[in-house]
C-alpha cells in the first residue's frame, strides 16, 4: 500500500476555487533536499469549488482558508521512467466531472 499525505491547500482567489495537494512522503522528503524524485512518485491534486456567500465571494472558514463545495475533479502525474535521470518522464491524468483525459509518457 502506498502512503500519501495532504500536503497543502491551495486557495484559488480567481477561479473560487479550493486545490488539495497530495505527495507521497519519499517524494516531499527528496523535493526538501533538492534531490530527483523517487521512481514511482505520484502528486495528486483534488479541485473543488469553494462555497459562496450570497455576494458571490468564497466564504473562509476559522483557518483564514476557503471551505471547500462540490468537487470538480482530480489530476494526476506519476513518474514513469528512471527517476535519477535528468530526462525523467511524467505520465499526466485529469478527471472532471465531464470526464477523463490522459497522456501517456
């Protein structure tokens, strides 16, 4: 099974939107020591829309950030090809709720 932590909430002022990041551990571990990516490494980022006031404004919670609405769909890349390579190679997926488009390596 492979772990996989959030590790940042990104707040979209323009789009009104809420971006989840997630990496796993061996990945943020090597990125903090400016160290190639581990073979295997996946980010995965999860967009939803942020809740509205009746203005039209993102709504804050306690934490100063956007709470989170519907979900608007998912990307994700994933490292296929050896990682201590300069040219190392990314696979690219995205989903939304009108569907999914990849691209392969």
């Amino acid at each position: 099974m492979c772990a996989i932590i959030n590790c940042r909430f990104v707040d979209k002022e323009e789009s009104k939107q809420v971006h989840q990041l997630y990496a796993m551990p061996e990945a943020l571990a090597a990125a903090r020591k400016d160290q190639p990516m581990p073979s295997g490494t996946v980010f995965t980022v999860v967009r939803y829309a942020a809740q509205l006031d009746a203005q039209g404004n993102p709504i804050k919670g306690a934490d100063g950030q956007f709470v989170k609405g519907e979900l608007l769909g998912y990307a994700n890349s994933s490292l296929c090809s050896a990682a201590r390579s300069r040219h190392a190679r990314w696979r690219h997926a995205r989903s939304s709720r009108s569907g999914c488009s990849a691209s392969a390596c």
